[in-house]
C-alpha cells in the first residue's frame, strides 16, 4: 500500500503569516497532487491541483511540488481564522485511486 | 446545482442490521466514489465506479457492496453491519480519467451499536 504522509499537528500561526504545509509520498509514478481542506464536520473540498514540477500559485494559496524528492507542500499567505481547518494531502495513485494522508490541522490565531 | 447529495445524513443501527447509503450527483461526471473517514485514519477507498455499468474494490471493500443504478447514482450497502463500521462516510464524483478534481457529498455519519 503506498503512503501518504503528513504532520497531524495542530500547526499554530498568528493571523497574518505564512502558513506551510508539508506531505510526501512513497510512489514514485504517481502524476497528480491535491490539496484538499476540510472544516469540522463537514466534507473535503479541492484548494489546488498540481501536476508539474515547481510552484504553482492562486490568489492566497502556493502549491508546491518536487518529485525528485517526493514532497508536495502549501503555502497560504496572510492566513485568516478562516483558513483554520484540516489540510488534506492526496496523491493519484492510479488512475481512479487516490491516497489521502490523514491531514493537518491549522489554527489561525487572531 | 446540488453537485453531490448524500442520504441519510445521520444513521444508527443495531450489529447485523442492513442499509443502503444513497449518493447522487448533477455535474454528468462518468465516475463515482465511496470513501470511509475515521480519526487518525484519513479517507479510505472503499469502491468505485470508473463509469455507469462498472464498479471495482479500493482498499477496503470488505463488508461493503455497491451498485451503480445509473450516470447519477452510485450506492453504497451494508449488508450485515459491525461496530467496525461506524465511520463518516464520502461519496464523491469526478470527471473519467486521471488527474481529475474529486467533488465529495457532505457525508453520512454512521454509528452501528
């Protein structure tokens, strides 16, 4: 079984900063990265999707990938209380099996 | 549009005892997903339907069957349920292929006693 691997956290900043979340993964074939963000007690929704090596970036949200290295990691830039959830991490393992990591959870701080 | 629907929202039953979770979804997508969450466990595939007519094992199928009814549907039933089951459940739907968005339902919280 391929893993997918994240800090459960809480990860704790102040309104304001850089949060960075980080996930790796242990297939080295696999092509497409998500991130997804969950509130409490409700159901994952997409942030961003990568394919290709490097940065990519909206409005708010950087994701970034390395697949020589097998990370996928993202950013948010001046993070609200909003932004306070869990930061699903999910990795196409084949086609129409993703591997989801078990989450991080950040708190935003006013 | 509704995008993902899932029915019921809250569930409890007694060991042994069977239900059908119901998920629909409006956005003509060709692929269909359930997926369990349980603390500490992330999301788990549990079956899928790559398109209507079709539907294969994820990684814990066990306890589980399903039945894609149309394009729309896709349900999940437990035909004898365990304390082992008791779990938040996701339906999703995606578009067929790889390196597609998966659009998930707002889940039905089961609890087997």
């Amino acid at each position: 079984q391929k893993e997918v691997e994240q800090n459960s956290g809480p990860l704790s900043v102040p309104e304001g900063a850089i949060a960075s979340l980080n996930c790796t993964y242990s297939d080295r074939v696999s092509q497409s990265f998500f991130w997804y963000r969950q509130y409490s007690g409700k159901s994952p929704e997409l942030i961003m999707s990568i394919y290709s090596n490097g940065d990519k970036e909206d409005g708010r949200f950087t994701a970034q990938l390395n697949k020589a290295s097998q990370y996928v990691s993202l950013l948010i830039r001046d993070s609200q209380p909003s932004d306070s959830a869990t930061y699903l991490c999910a990795v196409e393992e084949g086609t129409y099996k993703y591997i989801f990591g078990t989450g991080t959870r950040l708190k935003v701080l006013a | 549009n509704a995008g993902v629907t899932q029915t019921p929202k809250f569930q409890v039953l007694k060991t042994g005892q069977s239900m059908t979770l119901q998920c629909a979804q409006d956005m003509n997508h060709n692929s269909m997903y359930w997926y369990r969450q349980d603390p500490g466990m992330g999301l788990r595939l549990i079956y899928y339907s790559a398109s209507e007519g079709t539907t294969d094992k994820g990684e814990v199928p066990n306890g589980y069957n399903v039945s894609r009814l149309n394009k729309r549907e896709f349900s999940l039933r437990l035909e004898s349920a365990a304390p082992s089951q008791t779990s938040v459940y996701f339906c999703a739907s995606s578009e067929a292929g790889t390196g597609n968005e998966q659009f998930f339902g707002p889940g039905t919280r089961l609890t087997v006693l």
